[in-house]
C-alpha cells in the first residue's frame, strides 16, 4: 500500500466546542472520529481551557510551537510543564485535566489510542533513522527537509502509512532536520 502524503497547511482546521483552540485531523482509523481505535491530529491552542475527558485513550501530546502550557490534572495526579518542544508526554485520557498556556497560543501534536485495541511510540529524530515495522507509520516533518524513499517532506509535510513498511529508512537533507515518528500497532490479543 502506497504512503499517504500530506501537508498540514491544506487541512481544514476545525474549532472546539469550547473555543479555546483549533485541531487539524490528519487520520484516524476505526468506526468514526469519535469511536476510533486511534487518531492523529495537531492542535492549535489559543486560550486556557480544560483539556476533553477521554476515558479509555491513552494520549500522547508533544509541542510543536510557542511557549506551551501546563497541565493539571483535577485530582492532582498530573502537573506538568509542556515546555520543550519535541519532547513526547503520554497520559491517561481518562484524567480530567485543564490546560493553561505560558505566555501564548501553541501548537502541539497529539496522538490517541483506545486502551486494549491499539498502543503507540511517539519519537523524534535529527539523523538517518530505519523505520521499525508497525501498523501505522506517520512521519511528520518539523524542520528542516526530509528524504523518506522517493518522497522529499519540507516543514509541516508528512507521510501515513496505513500498512507495515519493510526496509525503508529515512534521512535529513541539510541541516536543522527534525522529523515525528509515531507507530501505532494493534494490540493482538492469541
């Protein structure tokens, strides 16, 4: 199955119900957007607002751009300073969390899975990296100017691959290259 190339700046960004922010859906795979096994998409973030209660989901959120926020977590479970773009954070969509932004909007990307149907690695790269086989693949360019066999990704440019890859590597081409791996595989129970 061929990859699915895509460019972030050419997907209709939809609001919250809240207000607070936009998202960008780039996939997602099971019956809907709402019941899915897993979903991939990017977020712009405009204002203080709690974060959607997701029982079930893992998450993994990772800043793009801008300054951040912090997350709180209702019951004190969680606090933590999403301030350092391009470092992964996973947690329980079950918690009932409210972010706050440190000194503006931001964009982060965001990986969903339903707990006992699918789990994901979300990793960032800076040199030549083989493509570990999993169900779902993305590569999504951050910086600089990619190499992924025949297809070249520049910033915000990505690729899904809705089968497993074997033998494909990727490379940066210049400098300042950063590249967001995420593989999502099937829990497969015997």
């Amino acid at each position: 199955m061929k990859p699915e190339r895509f460019d972030l700046r050419h997907i209709a960004p939809q609001p919250w119900k809240n207000g607070a922010g936009l998202t960008r859906e780039i996939a997602f795979g099971g019956a809907s957007a709402v019941d899915f096994d897993w979903r991939l998409s990017v977020a712009e973030v405009d204002r203080d607002a709690p974060f959607s209660h997701l029982p079930g989901i893992d998450r993994c959120i990772t800043l793009l751009r801008g300054a951040g926020m912090r997350l709180r977590a209702h019951d004190g479970s969680i606090d933590h300073d999403l301030t350092t773009p391009l470092v992964p954070f996973r947690f329980a969509g079950d918690v009932p969390l409210d972010a706050t932004l440190v000194n503006g909007a931001c964009s982060d990307f965001n990986v969903m899975t339903r707990r006992g149907r699918c789990r994901s690695e979300v990793s960032v790269h800076h040199d030549t990296t083989p493509l570990p086989a999993a169900d779902i693949t993305l590569l999504l360019c951050i910086g600089g100017e990619w190499q992924a066999g025949p297809d070249t990704l520049g910033p915000q440019q990505g690729l899904l691959c809705r089968a497993p890859r074997v033998g494909l590597a990727v490379r940066p081409v210049g400098a300042d290259a950063a590249l967001l791996l995420v593989r999502v595989c099937h829990d497969r129970t015997p």
